[in-house]
C-alpha cells in the first residue's frame, strides 16, 4: 500500500505531465477504428442527436451525444462500463448497439432511457416542453450503482474503516471555495478522518474495477469553477489520469472532444446530427472552457 504523501505527490507529477500533454502541437493523432454511430454520412465526425421539438430533449441530447462518441471508440468495452455505472447509462449502451445493427435510430435510442428515467420519477423526467435538469440527469444516469468504495486507514495503529459513501461516477462540485475542477477532486481526496487513537485515518479510494470515467456536476454556485482539461484520481494503487471528452452547458449545446483533441460543438436545435468543428483544445484555457458565448457550463464528462 502506498502512503498518501505517495499518492499526492504522484498526482501532482502525473497532472504536469498531462498538462503537458495537452499543450504540444496541433498535429492530428491517427484515429483509432470506430463504430459508424447511425449515419451514413458520418466520417471521423462526432454524430449528433436532434432535438424532439415536442418533448424537450436538450439535456439528453447533450449527454448522450458525448457518451455515443466515447463509445463508438470501443463499444465492447463501453457497453460493459456503461452497465457498472446505473441501469439507465446500461440502456443506453445496449440502444447504441442496436443503432449500429439498424434496428432502431439515435434518437429511438435516447427515448428509450429517457421512458425508464420518465416510469422512474415523472417529476424530474417530464414529457413535453417543461425540460430536465442536466443535474438530475447526471445523477440518475451516474449514481445509482457503486463502482467502489472508500476506507479510512490510520498508519499510526494500523486500524482500517469503511466509509459508508460508495463511490459512484458523479463528483459534484457543491459549492465555489476553489478555483479548478482538479482542486476541489484533491480536496476531497485529501481529506482526513479523526481515528480513535486520535491521530488521522487517510481517506483510500477502492475501485471496483478499473477506473476510466468520471461525470462532473456544476449545479448553481459552483458554475465558475474552471473546467480542468484533463483530471487525475486518486486510487489505491496509483492515480489514473482521464482527459475530458465532453462539456455540457446550460440550455442548449455542448462541445464533443474527441481523443485528438478536436473540440466539435453540437447543439440539436441548431446543428441537428451534425457536429461543427470549432478547433482544438489546446486553443482553449480552463477558464473560456466555462462558457459558450453566454451560456455557462454544467457538466463535464471524462473518458480514457
């Protein structure tokens, strides 16, 4: 096992060094094979869902265009992850295969989350032009199955307790005390527990398996935290680095990040399927990241 001091400074190494990363040249990374996702125009393009005019759909469009772009990338894999994470996210990994088989579209697929989420809570899920929370969204999809758990050890007399939080893929920012995404993730993996020896018991991040997504909420006052362009977490081995794939803002619209580092914008009221190439990421600080013209970010996914 190693020591905390291990695990934070590693952290610290691994965060300059994807720091430094994401700052080399504009150079285009040969693509990986992908699933073709439900067009037949589609190339290397990300593919955008179209907004239901008559049931609201933003906030699942936005979602499920980034989570559809992860997947195409390794649909075994994902399909498997996505059933870890809820029975929802699960839904939608199995409606992903069945678009790329032809038997139903893009937007069948997200209907047929969107009537479980809808049976589930018809509150917080509504049909018609009301519209859905992306936080309520975010934690349906994300929360309802653990993906781990976390354990306080204490190296001065070697007693070791289980947390009763389970870790899930959401991280929720609850309030804005700090400036970056990245800090309030060391914050939270920072933080101690008083033992009863009255020495402090290290907080250890246990994962069920290997760690390759995190989903980001920003609800109201946390929404000028800056969006960090890539995360490391903590685990009990050793800190995982996941680049971002995805910004959700309020409203309407969102930017797709393929594993290039393209930034692709997608907004199902304006752009429909398709998905506009707006630049690449190193053209983007972690604090213009926040906004898209006047609309603030509300959620950030990363993908390994």
């Amino acid at each position: 096992m190693i020591s905390h001091s291990q695990l934070y400074n590693h952290s610290k190494s691994l965060k300059r060094k994807a720091k430094g990363d994401l700052s080399s040249e504009k150079a285009l990374i040969t693509k990986k094979r992908r699933t073709a996702l439900g067009s037949a125009i589609q190339t290397d393009n990300p593919v955008g869902m179209i907004w239901d005019s008559q049931n609201y759909s933003c906030s699942y469009d936005s979602l499920f265009t980034i989570l559809g772009d992860i997947w195409v990338y390794n649909p075994t894999k994902w399909t498997r992850n996505f059933k870890l994470m809820s029975s929802y996210a699960k839904k939608l990994g199995s409606g992903f295969e069945k678009v790329v088989s032809k038997e139903i579209n893009l937007e069948d697929a997200r209907n047929s989350v969107r009537r479980l989420l809808h049976y589930r809570s018809p509150i917080a899920f509504p049909d018609g032009t009301l519209g859905v929370d992306i936080g309520d969204l975010l934690l349906y999809m994300f929360t309802e199955k653990s993906i781990g758990k976390i354990t306080y050890n204490c190296e001065h007399c070697g007693v070791r307790s289980t947390s009763a939080s389970k870790i899930t893929s959401l991280f929720s920012v609850t309030q804005q005390r700090l400036s970056t995404i990245q800090e309030y993730l060391d914050a939270t993996a920072m933080k101690t527990k008083k033992c009863t020896c009255g020495h402090d018991a290290i907080k250890i991040y246990k994962y069920n398996s290997s760690v390759n997504f995190q989903a980001i909420s920003l609800p109201p006052g946390s929404q000028e935290v800056k969006i960090s362009k890539s995360i490391s977490l903590c685990t009990d081995t050793n800190p995982i680095i996941l680049p971002i794939r995805g910004v959700i803002y309020y409203g309407s619209g969102h930017f797709v990040i393929s594993p290039t580092g393209e930034v692709w914008y997608h907004d199902g009221i304006e752009t429909r399927r398709q998905c506009i190439r707006e630049g690449y990421l190193v053209d983007y600080t972690e604090n213009n990241l926040r906004l898209k013209g006047t609309k603030i970010c509300v959620g950030v996914i990363y993908a390994l």
